[in-house]
C-alpha cells in the first residue's frame, strides 16, 4: 500500500532517556511504515541543548508558531545531579518552561482509559481532564537567598516612574524571597482556551484558586474568569446545558476526589502541574496520560505528561529488558497527526492516527500490557511484556485496522 502523504511538516521535538528510546521505535515500528513522515526535526536532548546554550529550544518553540502542529519528547529539567552527569555548563531550565512562556496557552490533559484497567478511585468511570495555565507564576520567577539582616520589598516603577514599595520581611536570620507575576492577557487567553474547550468537549468547567490567602493575585485570576464567563460564555453554556463553577482551591480537591470524572478542571500553572500527575497515577499509570498545548494562536504542542522514565533508562544501559509504557507518547503522536491532517484536509492522516489509538488500546484490552498496568488489570488473560513487544503487538493490529 503507498504511504499517507502529508503536506506541511510536523515540529518533531526528540528528548532524553528512556522515552528517546522509546521515540525512535514508534517511529520505526508505527509511523514510517505507512506515513511518508514530513517533519521539522529539533534535537532537544540535554546534549544538543547543552551544545547550543539552549537556543534549540527556542529554535523549536519558534517553529511551532510557524507550523502551527508540534509532537513532543519527554526532556530532562536538569538539577544538580545532572550537571556532571551531562558535563553542563548551566544548569538549563525546563524546556517545557521556555516553550510554554513563548507559546503561552493552557495545557490540557486527560487520562486515556482501556476496560480492564482500573482507576484507583472507583468512582471515577469518566475522565477528568486538567487545564492548566502556561504562562508565569513560579515557573517564571525570580529568587535569592538572603543573607541575615536584609530587608527585601517588592518595588513597582509605573510608567511614569512612580515607585510604590511594600514591604517583603526584614530578615533576622537567613532566608529565601521570591518574586512572581502573571499578566491579565495571558489569565484571559487561559479562561477563553477553557471555555471553548468546555463547550467544544461538552464538558462542565471547575477552577479553583487560592483567593482566599493571596487575595490580589489569584483573586485577579477568579475575577478575569468570572468578567469573561459572564460577558461572553454564560448564554453559550445554558445553551449546552453546562456548568462554570468556581470555588476554593481545597474544596476542589475534595469534591474531585468524590466525583465520577467527566469534567474539566482548571488550574493555575503549578497547582496543574502537581494535580496532573495526581489524576493520572489515580486513573492507573504516568504512562497513559496525554498533554496538549493550545496558544491562543491556535498552535498545538503535543506530549505525555510523564517524565524520561529515568530508573527504566538506567536498566536498560545496563542490557536489562524494560517493560515502558509508550501510551502516552504514541496519543501524543496520533494527536499531532490528527491535527495536522484536520488543518491540511488530509482525511488519510486523521484516519491514520484514529486507528493508531485504536490499535493501541485494543492491545491492552487483549490483555497485552507494561508493567505498569499489569498490576492493576484484573483482565483475566493479561500477560506483561517489554518495550519493544509492547509496541510490536500494537503494530500487529494497526496492520490489520490498516488492511
Ligand atoms: P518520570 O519520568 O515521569 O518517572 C517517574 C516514575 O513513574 C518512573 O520511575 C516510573 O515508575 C513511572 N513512570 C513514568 N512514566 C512511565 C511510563 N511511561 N511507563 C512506565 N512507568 C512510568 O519522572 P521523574 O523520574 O521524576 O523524572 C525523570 C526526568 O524527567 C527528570 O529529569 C525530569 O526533569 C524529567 N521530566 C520531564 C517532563 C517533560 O518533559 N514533560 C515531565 C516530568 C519530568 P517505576 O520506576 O516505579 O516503574
Ligand atoms: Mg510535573
């Protein structure tokens, strides 16, 4: 059979560990059999970050806005314990940090769920989709270690020079200050990216803030959301017959936990950040939880919402078997894909990655799965297997969805 043609390329953004690994054999193994594959490849491992000051990544983020679709490898954030791992001359920042901050936009991320794998908590049969904001807060802060004795306070020169000075704490002793901001156009973006998501999805929204404490900034964030709601959304929601509810931060988490799934939940960047990793382990695996950014441009990055699988990477420099699951990875490809076939009228493309997905959840309902998920499937005929098993078993039944 010839393969699927595309017409604009794809940003293809390679990573670190064991998920580079795991990169290259879905390529080999589910892509480049059947998909004349047209991408624009940036090299965001450690090394070539490293090699380039990081300017690939900026590089990459920049493409993005100009092809408007991008697919996305797991990537180290290097700490302390990489720099000589790596021989770094910085201790670069997150990539996913710099390419959020160019791209702004919301996150989205939802569990992928396959019957016989079971949520942790039981009343979640829907799946619970987190919106996180993209942009600022600590993940574009400013800090310092004080030195006893110091008085720190935060300073705002306006436009016309004026400064207006409040006081942070006078230090006794040592200690530590940190300095963050948010911008009414980027919390805007975030509620409108949440809104229409909610009505394009038929979802109810949440969100959540701590206004209560910072009654400044993340009340800013619940005013902005509820201005918009009102002025351009309420109408469009009672139409859909969908809920915008807001409430406190901790009751959220509450209510979440007592729910059944089905809605989406917004968040601020770092409160997405921690709860999305929270959601997903509930819903079974890391490894089956898929991110999208959406800028308000309209550009899309696509990831798994895991990180390199570090610990399996070391087994398998070691020649041991691995048992990875490549979900999320394989959703984040398909998702490319897909939209890159919508946004070219390519119908074989969106065909193409439909089934993807299906041959892939149809392995694991088989009873084919990673480690992971072995251990919470009560599927009577599961059998564990390794990476690259995994991936030829979802490659068997893509052939024969393919023909
Ligand atoms: P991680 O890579 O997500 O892995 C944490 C643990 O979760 C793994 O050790 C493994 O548990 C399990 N796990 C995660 N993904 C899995 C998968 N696909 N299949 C099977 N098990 C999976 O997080 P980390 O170890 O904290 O971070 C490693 C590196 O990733 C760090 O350098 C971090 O900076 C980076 N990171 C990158 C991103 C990103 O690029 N988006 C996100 C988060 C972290 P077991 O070991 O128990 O099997
Ligand atoms: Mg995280």
């Amino acid at each position: 059979m010839a393969k699927i043609q595309m017409k604009t390329p794809l940003v293809e953004m390679d990573g670190d560990e064991m998920t580079r690994v795991i990169w290259q054999m879905i390529k080999d193994v589910l892509i480049l059999p059947h998909v004349e594959l047209k991408s624009e490849y940036y090299d965001l491992g450690l090394v070539c970050r490293n090699d380039t000051n990081d300017q690939i990544t900026i590089d990459a983020a920049e493409a993005t806005k100009k092809y408007g679709v991008a697919v996305k490898c797991a990537t180290i954030t290097p700490n302390a314990a990489r720099m000589p791992e790596y021989n770094l001359k910085e201790m670069w920042k997150s990539p996913n940090g710099t390419i959020r901050a160019i791209l702004d936009g919301t996150v989205f991320r939802a569990p992928i769920l396959a019957k016989g794998i079971n949520p942790y908590i039981p009343t979640w049969t829907k799946p619970i989709t987190i919106a996180r904001h993209a942009y600022g807060d600590v993940y574009k802060n400013t800090e310092m270690q004080v030195p006893a004795g110091s008085k720190c306070e935060l300073v705002c020169t306006d436009a016309q020079g004026v400064e207006t000075r409040q006081l942070i704490h006078s230090f006794d002793g040592n200690g530590v200050v940190q300095g963050m901001h948010n911008t009414d156009k980027s919390i805007s973006s975030f509620a409108r990216s949440c809104f229409n998501y909610a009505l394009d999805t038929k979802q109810d929204l949440w969100f959540a803030t701590k206004d209560t404490i910072s009654k400044k900034y993340d009340h800013r964030f619940k005013d902005i959301f509820a201005e918009i709601f009102d002025a351009e959304y309420k109408e469009k929601f009672d139409a859909a017959g969908l809920e915008y509810f807001y409430t406190l931060i901790d009751d959220a988490v509450s209510r979440v936990v007592r729910s059944n799934g089905g809605y989406i939940w917004a968040c601020k960047n770092y409160d997405g950040d921690v709860m999305s990793d929270m959601v997903a382990t509930a819903y079974g695996s890391l490894g089956m939880m898929t991110s999208v950014l959406v800028s308000p441009d309209g550009a899309y990055e696509y990831e798994a919402a895991h990180g390199t699988v570090q610990r399996h990477y070391y087994k398998h420099l070691k020649g041991e078997k691995t048992s990875t699951n490549s979900v999320a990875t394989i959703f984040a490809w398909s998702g490319a894909l897909r939209k890159r076939g919508e946004l070219d009228e390519l119908p074989q493309l969106c065909s193409y990655a439909d089934k993807l997905e299906q041959a892939t959840i149809a392995t694991i309902e088989d009873g084919v799965m990673t480690g992971d998920l072995y251990v919470l499937s009560n599927l009577e005929n599961k059998r564990k297997v390794d990476t690259e098993e995994f991936l030829q078993e979802i490659g068997k039944r893509l052939d024969a969805l393919l023909g």
